[in-house]
C-alpha cells in the first residue's frame, strides 16, 4: 500500500474517533487494526495485531515503570510530599511571590522523585493551594504556575518517560537518559520561575517571612530522607550496580521503609495504593501496547520510511527540519499524552534526528520536552485538568495565563534542540555517551 493512502487512513481515523471522545488508548488499536485490514487479511490482522500487543509489553525494563507508579503513590500517601514544600518553602522564601517559587521547586522534587506529572499537580498543588490563597495569591496565577512547573519531573530522573523512551528507541542508555535529563529539567524550572518572578513583582506579591537558620536546618535535616532516593535509585542505575527495574524495586522498597518510618502507612493506605497503582498500570501498558501495534503498522506501511524522505528531502537545511520536527511535536503533544506520543512518534522521528546527525540521547530530551508543554496545553492536558481541578480555577480563566509560560518553554525547547551540549554534556562527563 502507498505510505501516503495509509498515513491519511491510520491518522484519519485515529484523529475522528478522537473527536468523538473515544479513549486514547482504544483510538490507537482502532485506528491501527483498520489500516492493517487494508494491508491484510482478517486472520492475518488479528494475529498480527495480537502478537505485536503481546510483544510490545514483554520487556524487562519496562517493569520498572508499574514499579516507579507504585513508589510514586506511597510517597503520595507517605507525607513526603509535605517535607519537600517545607524545604521548597525555605530555599525560596525571600523571593517575591515565595508561593509560587516553592510550587516550581516542590513540582521539581516531588516530581523527579515520583516520576509523575500529574501526581505532582495534585499532591503540591493541593499541599500549597489554600497557602496561597490566604496569602492573596489570586487563584489563577497559583494555577498556571502550578501547570507550567508540573511537568519538570518528566525530565528530571528517575523518570519512567526515559524508561518508555529507551525501550522504543532500542540500544539507548537508561542511565545516559537520566542523566541528560538534569540540565534541560533545572533549565525548565529556571524559566518556569522566571516567568513567575515577573508577574508576582508586577502584581506586588510579597516574599515569605525569614525563616531563622535553626528552622532551615531542621527543615533540611527532615528532607533529606526524601531526598536521598535519587541517590539511591539513580546512583545505582548510572553506576552500574543495578538496572532500572531493579533500581525501581529499590525505590519501592525505600518509599515504604521511609513512609513507615514516619508512621503514615497502614493497612487501609496500602489497599488504596495497590489499587491506585494497579488502574494506573492497567492504563499505561495497555497503552504500550496498542502504541506497539500501531508502530508494526506504520512500519510496515513504510510510513516512517516515507515521512524521513519527504522531510529531508525537502531542504538541506538542518536548521530547518529540526524545526519542523519541533513544530509537529507541539502539535502532537497538544493531542496525546506523553505515553503513547513518545511509543507511536519515536520510530517516526527517531531515523529523521540520527539522518541530520543528532545523537539519540538528545533527541530523547527534545521530544520529552516537546511532550511536556503539551501536558500543559489544551485539549488533552493532563496536568491542566488535574491542577484545576484541584485547583477549582475555570481552564478559561488558566489559559491565558498560561501563555507567557508556553512562550518560553517554546524558546527553551528550541534551545535544547539546537544546543546538544545542553543536554550531552553531563552523560558525556560521565562517560555514557561518546
């Protein structure tokens, strides 16, 4: 079948059961099992699409995503959330608009620890919303900052977006992702902040009281626990001493020693978070595995094949097709999650970053990034709907304030993009990445 007639069937179909508000997830295997009944018979589709399902999720490393979802929720339910705004709060208290400076610092700890945007909009959002509105914060700024700062964790390790990512791509580095993923992750904070700092200036929001040296260091003292889960789970990744699945378990094992350490886990919460976990794992690999069914068709239509030519074939200017790439990645994001985005475009973009010489460790950072700002964006933003609702802001009252934020994650993107250092450098140091 021509690329191009199963290109406009496949997306076609995907993006009208989209529109009819079909879930993702079942919009990908619909979409995927039709265009391959056009390439194929009946029982040659069904056996096809079954085994590709089946093969898409039998990964070892992709255990440790169910396994970074379950610490996640124990540090949920474990009242580390609650030390990490503490500390948050202390090393930004003396900026204007404190509020929003611990929310983007509380989302960056909170969020590479759990590996969840979504979970970080509604654990430090909720932790931090009604603070704010005391301290006159008006709701919807609260909001947008507790948006834009969300998903920083995504990039940020452990991070099962890398996991997912590495899996895909084939050959590339878990312990090179993670690490690539600290200077794009603290560079998003940066700007997140930054656009922060300007509106609470123009809007006369006050810095916090000081909080005397004997407090910090208190407040510092009982983090530290939390804090050294990223020693524990990403050190032992990148140096080796187990993979990312183990590291996983290790994290698990952590959050639960810890979270019964601070006595706020019993019976009842390890229900909860078993079947929280569960529902959560249930919708992810069910994901992937649609995602992998659909990724087998677009390659044997020779949709990636086709679509790298077209691109490259357009301009010899590397400039410019990575800003096309750049461009169809936001627009991607604003439809799909970050899950099955990065499943389905990887085989798509992947062979067009390595054709204009990009190391795949920095694409992975770009298209992580791109999918980000689209956890942020209309219509399908998790994280926008999550903080909201949280939140009880309108989306209408959100999004404009959402746009100086979208602005400049759009010029960071940018940046990452054609800077590669920025994202090379430190697995480079360490020896990952050539």
């Amino acid at each position: 079948m021509d690329p191009l007639l199963a290109a406009t069937i496949l997306f076609g179909t995907f993006a009208i059961l989209l529109a009819l508000s079909v879930p993702i997830s079942v919009g990908i295997l619909v979409s995927a099992f039709i265009t391959a009944l056009t390439m194929l018979p009946w029982s040659g589709t069904t056996y096809i699409v079954g085994q590709q399902m089946s093969t898409g999720v039998e990964s070892f490393s992709l255990l440790a995503v169910p396994l970074f979802i379950l610490a996640g929720n124990i540090m949920n339910n474990g009242g580390i959330a609650r030390r990490l705004v503490d500390l948050a709060l202390v090393v930004a208290g003396r900026v204007p608009g404190s509020l929003a400076h611990t929310n983007v610092l509380a989302n960056m700890l909170f969020g590479s620890l759990s590996g969840s945007a979504v979970a970080s909009a509604a654990a430090i959002g909720g932790t931090l919303h009604e603070r704010q509105r005391t301290a006159g914060y008006d709701p919807a700024y609260s909001t947008s900052v507790n948006i834009a700062s969300a998903s920083v964790g995504l990039l940020i390790p452990p991070t099962t977006a890398a996991i997912v990512y590495a899996t895909v791509a084939g050959g590339v580095s878990v312990a090179a992702l993670f690490m690539a993923g600290y200077v794009p992750g603290i560079l998003m904070g940066i700007a997140v902040m930054a656009v922060a700092f300007v509106t609470a200036r123009r809007a006369g929001y006050r810095s916090s009281e000081r909080v005397d040296a004997r407090t910090a260091l208190l407040t510092f003292l009982r983090a530290i626990p939390s804090l050294l889960l990223v020693v524990v789970a990403v050190g032992g990744i990148v140096t080796g001493v187990f993979t990312a699945t183990e590291g996983a378990a290790v994290a698990v094992l952590y959050c639960t020693v810890l979270s019964l350490i601070y006595r706020s886990l019993d019976g009842a919460a390890l229900r909860q978070i078993a079947v929280r976990t569960v529902a959560s794992t249930g919708v992810v690999m069910f994901l992937i595995a649609a995602s992998s069914a659909m990724a087998w068709v677009m390659a044997y239509s020779g949709i990636p094949a086709a679509l790298t030519s077209a691109i490259v074939g357009t301009t010899d200017s590397t400039v410019l097709i990575l800003a096309l790439m750049v461009v169809i990645l936001l627009v991607v994001g604003t439809f799909l999650d970050i899950t099955p985005a990065i499943l389905i475009f990887t085989p798509i973009f992947l062979p067009i970053a390595v054709e204009t010489g990009m190391d795949p460790v920095h694409f992975g950072m770009v298209l992580i990034l791109a999918m980000c700002i689209g956890t942020m964006t209309p219509p399908v933003g998790s994280v926008l709907f999550v903080a909201t609702g949280v939140s009880g802001v309108s989306i209408e009252q959100v999004v404009p304030r959402l746009l100086p934020y979208f602005a400049v994650l759009v010029a960071l993107l940018l940046l990452i993009t054609y800077v590669p250092a920025l994202s090379l450098a430190v697995p480079g140091m360490m020896g990952l990445v050539s």
